[in-house]
C-alpha cells in the first residue's frame, strides 16, 4: 500500500490527518470562547446552552468568567466535560430522547423571572437542536422523534430539518431568548452550518424565526414525511408559529459566534502552507447528496492532477459545509464516509489523489469513526477484499468497506463541532 508522496513531499496520511486535527483545534472553545464574554452584569448570571460542544463551552466559560455563576447545559452522551457550577446533563442525539427533553424543560424554566439585571449566557452548538427536545403543547417526545428520524432518512438539508423542528418546539425558533426577556441575553455559538446563520443553527433558540409554519407543512410534503394528523393541525394552528425578526422580546439579545466552519478551513490552509503545500478553499458551504458531491470532487481533483486546473500540484482542495445521505439502503455509515466512496468509486483509482473528509465533532453520522481516508489504491484494496464499492455504495454501506480497508479516521468526541471537513491531495504528477 503507497504510503508516501512522491520525492520528498509529505506523507499523505499524516499530512491529512495533520488538517483535520488544525481545523479541529481552530474550533476548540478554550481557544476561541474568552474573548467574546460580555461584562459581568449587575443581577446574575444564568448560563444555559446545548451542542455537542456545550460542555467544553461551559468548561471554558468558567475559566475565563470574573464573578458567579450558575446554570445548566445538555450535550451528547460521551461528550460531558468537567464543570463546577455549571450543571452537565447528557442525552441523545441525533434522535432526541427523554433526558433531553427534561433537560429542555429545566433550561426554559431557568431563564424565566429574570429582571432586565439579569445575564444570560447561553452555549449554542451543533446538535443543539436535536438535544432540546422540548415538544409544543399538544405534541409528544415520540411525534418529534418519528419526524426527526424521517426527515434525517430523506435527504433534506439541514435548515429544512430545522425549520421543522422550530415549529413542532416549545424552546427553539428563539423562544428561549423571548421567555428570558427582560434580561440581557448573549448567544455564544459555534457554527455547524453553511452561511453561519444563528437562526438555523441548533435551530435558532435564541434567534427570531424568520421561517414559518407554512413552511414546515411544505417541507413536510416535499419530502413525502407521513406525519400523524394531530402533527399537521398543530403545525396549522397559529400555536405553531415563532417569534419573527422585530419582535420587541429581541431588543437585549446578542446572537454572537465564536467559531465557525470558515474559520477552520484557514488555519487547515495555513498547515498547508507550511508543509509545502499550495491550499485552495473550494468554501465552507457545500451542500448536496454526499455521493454527488464526492462524484463532482473527483472530477475537479482529476482535472488539477491532469491539467493543473484550478490548481497545480501539490497542492490540496478544501472546503466544508453538510451534504445529506437520502437512505435507500440497510448499510452503516455517515455522510463523510458517503461521500468518500463516491469520491473513490469517481476518482476509479486515479495515481497520486488522497483524501480525507470527517465531521469535526468526532461522529459520522452515528457510528464511532469522524471519518475516513481515500487512497489511489481504495478501489483496488476493496476489490481484493471481495468488497464490490457500488453495490456497497447503493446499500448505504460505506463504513464497511472503509473499517475493512483499515481506513477509518477516529478521533473520539472532539467537544466541537464546526461541521464536515474535507481535504484532497493531489500530488506533483504529469499534470503538474
């Protein structure tokens, strides 16, 4: 198996994994997180939040707060870091669960009664929206669940995930920052999603709605989700509907991000640079069906080990954002490592292309890998193996052919998340 680049370049594997740790570093909350803190305010000072990221938010905090606190926060399970005044509660994600909406419903009751004295703090972070699973009147923990388990199967993107989320909640689509009114609330939040808009992040807590109920109906059908009846008369009831952008509630919040997906590619491009390698940002906001999006970024890295075009090697294509997986199949597997085998299966063993795409939290999807590595020879090792990529492939089963090839990239919960990150060397070669 190749293991190096050509005469004196970096090794691949290294050099790759070498990024996706700088991006993932670039997003750590003890780097980023001090020095966006508010002063400390004349009341107290609640803190509330979730993410995958919100116990290393709260940890961080409270390293760096000047004064008291108190508070509580809910992460995923296996992602709690140690607090001393800020509570911890761990609960299910992607699929919400019952500690995660007993933790929603304790949140809500925090940051209610407070006086315009008052701070709120609140730790937003990818997952978040999954993690506070607080139902609308009327709604059951299991409707949110059956819906969330559609939508994540059918292949639509995540604000369209979202704005149904916002309106089937009691605390999402900003309803946590108008139930804190009059104190001053400050969203401290790490982007997971393309553009950075705190309203679809985690589903926008703290964040007027801009979207509406009429919309989620729509998303609903477009996407053919069989929801009960009861679903569909509440998400038609003007109960359904969520604070909009100019609502008065909003005078004293500040919805602030302290980390983003942008942030990281740049600091993956400059470990680039300084091994010696020309880095190309392709953006932080590419979104599609993971297999096509592997498919239409095996044709821009043939054409640069080919023709040098948009870049001569070596050099390596970056960019971030979240495709989506539509499940057809019964395979195991998340979106990055979709994506790289439709990468592989369109690069078809093409000399000196390497790549490396994983979610900056740590989990694809939910397994136990953050993603995994394509080499010139994945097509041909899975081969040999007896491993048929395609049919692999339609069967939603990439994790396979990658934990059979030795090829996963695991990092274990990273406590950040700044979404999926995607790297793909191209070595000098004839086109270079």
């Amino acid at each position: 198996m190749p293991n190096a680049a050509k005469s004196g370049g970096p090794d691949p594997r290294v050099f790759l994994r070498g990024l996706f740790d700088a991006a993932i570093a670039a997003a750590a909350p003890a780097e980023t997180l001090a020095g966006f803190l508010p002063p400390p305010p004349k009341g107290r000072t609640i803190v509330v939040g979730a993410g995958k990221a919100a116990a290393s938010m709260a940890a961080a905090l409270e390293a760096a707060w000047r004064g008291p606190l108190e508070g509580l926060v809910v992460t995923r399970y296996g992602h709690r870091a140690p607090t001393r005044a800020i509570e911890v509660v761990e609960a299910a994600h992607p699929t919400p669960d019952a500690a995660g909406a007993a933790a929603a419903a304790r949140i809500l009751e925090r940051v209610k009664g407070l006086s315009a004295d008052d701070l709120v703090l609140c730790l937003i972070s990818g997952g978040g929206s999954a993690l506070l699973a607080l139902p609308a009147a009327g709604l059951s923990l299991s409707d949110k669940q059956a819906i969330n388990r559609a939508l994540l199967k059918s292949g639509a993107g995540i604000a369209e995930i979202n704005c149904v989320r916002k309106h089937l909640s009691a605390i999402k689509g900003g309803r946590l920052a108008a139930a804190a009114a009059p104190a001053r609330v400050v969203a401290l939040i790490i982007s997971d999603v393309p553009g950075d808009d705190p309203a679809t992040i985690a589903s926008g807590p703290t964040s007027p709605d801009p979207t509406t109920s009429a919309d989620a109906l729509a998303i609903l059908r477009r996407y053919a989700i069989d929801a009960p009846a009861h679903v569909l008369a509440h998400l038609a009831s003007a109960a359904a509907e969520t604070p909009k952008p100019g609502d008065p509630r909003f005078v004293h919040v500040a919805n602030v991000v302290v980390a983003a997906p942008r942030l990281s590619l740049a600091a993956a491009a400059a470990a680039a640079r300084a091994a010696g390698v020309t880095p190309l940002d392709l953006g932080d906001a590419i979104e599609g069906e993971a297999r096509e999006v592997g498919k239409a970024f095996a044709g821009i890295a043939l054409s640069a080990a080919r023709r040098g075009v948009p870049a001569r090697g070596p050099c390596v294509l970056l960019s971030g954002g979240e495709t989506t997986v539509t499940v057809r199949g019964n395979g195991r597997g998340g979106r990055n490592s979709e994506f790289l085998l439709g990468l592989a299966i369109g690069l078809d063993g093409a000399p000196g292309i390497w790549a490396l795409a994983g979610d900056t939290d740590g989990i694809d999807g939910s397994e136990d890998n953050a993603g995994a590595i394509v080499a010139p020879d994945t097509l041909a090792r899975a081969v040999a193996l007896g491993l048929a990529p395609r049919a692999r492939l339609d069967d939603n089963d990439a994790y396979s052919v990658f934990t059979a090839l030795g090829d996963l990239v695991v990092t274990g919960p990273t406590l950040t998340n700044v979404n999926d990150f995607r790297a793909i060397l191209i070595e000098p070669g004839e086109g270079s």
